[in-house]
C-alpha cells in the first residue's frame, strides 16, 4: 500500500443553473461552487463534473460572457481563479471539456452537454486524455430518434502521481434516464437503473475502462441515472466486478436504493452518483460526503446533486513483466 493517498470528487453542478431550475446559468452558483471546492482540505487530486454546458443560449442568457467565444467551464475556471486569489493561494487546476452533444435551432445554439475533469497540477501529471473524441456510449432504443437523443460519453484521462510516477485512469461519465419505449419500464415501479438501454450503456463503459486501463488502477465515476441495489448497480459491482467507494468504507448499504440520495427534484430523493473503481484501488474514507439535503453541507443548495468526495489508494504497483 502506497503512503500518499489521494482525493477525488465527482460533482453534478446542473449547468451552473440551479439557482433558476437549470433554465439558464448564472455567476452565483459558479462562485459558490468553486467557493466550496476550495475549502476541501486536502484539495482533490481531481474534480469530474457531470452537466457542464460548452456555449449556449440556456448559458449565457442570464450570465454573459466576458469575452467572444467564452465557454461556461472557462467563465467558472475564472470563478475558482479568484476564489484562490482572495485567499492568497495559488491556483492548483487545469480544467478539461469533454463534449457530448449540440442542440441547434438554426444557427443558434440552445444548450451543449458535456463533462468536465480539472487535475490539480502540483500532485498529478497528465499523459493522455480523449478530449477530442470522447467515448460515445448513448444506446439508442428508438434509432428515428438517434438525433434528437442526449448522447452520452465517457470521458478518460491517465494521469500519472508526480512524487513517484504511479499512473492510474480516470473515467468519468453520465448516463442515460431510463427509456420509456420498452416494455420493462412501464413492467417496474422503480424505474432508475431498470433501463435496457442504462444496462447497454454500462457494458458499453465497462468495455471501455477494460481496453484502456488494462492492468493499471483506475476510478470510474458520474452520475449513473441508477441507485444501488438497481440492475445497472448490480452489473458494475457485480459482473463487471467494480468496486463502489461508498459501500467499500461502509458509507452505504448497497441493498437499499434510498438510505443515502445523492439527489432531489422537488419532494423526490434519489442515489444516482457513484464513485466506483478497479485494478488494486483501496478506498480509505469519503467523510466529506453528505446526503441531499444536509443542511451542514457546504455544497448544499447549490445543484440538484451533492458531490461524492473519497480518497484512496493505488496499492503496490504490478511486477513488471518478464522478458524471455
């Protein structure tokens, strides 16, 4: 076991729009977010965010951009740049987008899906990321509708710890809603997790991490659209042979699908987040985690999620082969 854990967060921010019902993004929620992010201490080695718009009329309809072309993950690096600056510390992230989808009307833009990692620099080092051509997962149940369909990406960097050279991968991802064109979804009272397509998706990601990570150590993470004890759940942590960071410290029970919601839409509570992880991954604690609705969170009110917050450890490093 390594001596220097390291800390991630997985963090749905809802297009920086909460404050009006993810309608259209405003400064406020940037702030506060980046605000929240930087009192986490230690810091996170890397933040993954889910929901991140690029440009839009929905992005910048209320907050307007303070330069031609300016993207929403650009205008909240600008937001964690000055939070850092009041406090007098250096600013430790460099930011990455991953895109996933453009609706147009004509030639403009009404809102653009994608997910987002920002690496804090000091401790890890990036070697390759799929920036420019995220992997596309989104099954399509319906194929007349496969243009009007949110795609849906995994997003996959290797990063390796500058104090000893160590790589491990980051996948981050966020799943289809269940359809509501098989019959199974119409056949079940929960519906979340119980998706055909949500179950194409995760064998789709798992197939992913498997031809990139190989034997390497790596954290899959975003919001899943699944609470545990779902079909998709029990794929990942079960054929796929995943580990989740919440059951692994005793966080959660993995048989109850509502013990801990990890978001809320009106009166509803749900566990759709999850931090999982492979290849000799040691989860040490997720303390900073806090169900939807804690008032004591720092993060609370500020999306329609709360952030999963863990750290852990990569374990002794795999022999190297022998040459014959």
């Amino acid at each position: 076991m390594d001596a220097s854990p390291l800390r991630i967060v997985t963090y749905n921010v809802r297009y920086f729009g909460h404050m009006l019902k993810g309608l259209a993004s405003t400064i406020g929620p940037k702030r506060r977010v980046a605000a929240a992010l930087a009192t986490l201490d230690p810091l996170p080695d890397v933040v993954c965010l889910q929901e991140v718009e690029t440009s839009s009329l929905r992005s910048n309809i209320v907050h307007r951009p303070t330069r031609p072309g300016e993207t929403q993950l650009e205008a909240f690096m600008e937001r964690v740049e000055e939070t850092f600056a009041l406090q007098g510390r250096d600013m430790p992230y460099e930011a990455f987008y991953f895109r996933a989808h453009h609706y147009k009307l004509g030639e403009l833009s009404l809102y653009t899906t994608g997910l987002a990692m920002l690496v804090n620099t000091r401790t890890l080092q990036v070697d390759k990321h799929n920036v420019e051509a995220p992997e596309h997962i989104t099954h399509h149940h319906v194929q007349g509708l496969k243009e009007r369909k949110q795609s849906r990406i995994c997003a996959h960097m290797r990063v390796l710890r500058r104090d000893d050279q160590r790589a491990f991968h980051i996948f981050n991802t966020h799943l289809s809603l269940p359809t509501p064109f098989a019959r199974e979804f119409w056949a079940t009272r929960d519906k979340m997790g119980c998706g055909t397509n949500q179950l194409h998706e995760a064998r789709k990601l798992t197939e992913f991490i498997q031809l990139h990570s190989k034997t390497e150590p790596f954290v899959v993470c975003g919001d899943f659209n699944s609470p545990p004890s779902s079909p998709v759940y029990r794929y990942l942590t079960g054929d796929a042979h995943l580990t989740c960071a919440q059951a692994a410290v005793g966080q959660i029970n993995p048989t109850l699908s509502r013990a801990f919601p990890t978001a809320g839409f009106m009166h509803m509570r749900m566990h759709l987040d999850h931090l999982f992880s492979g290849g000799g991954v040691s989860w040490l604690d997720a303390d900073e985690t806090r169900p939807f609705g804690d008032l004591t969170s720092r993060f609370h009110g500020l999306s329609d999620h709360v952030p999963l917050i863990a750290r852990f450890h990569l374990g002794a490093a795999a022999p190297p082969a022998l040459i014959l």
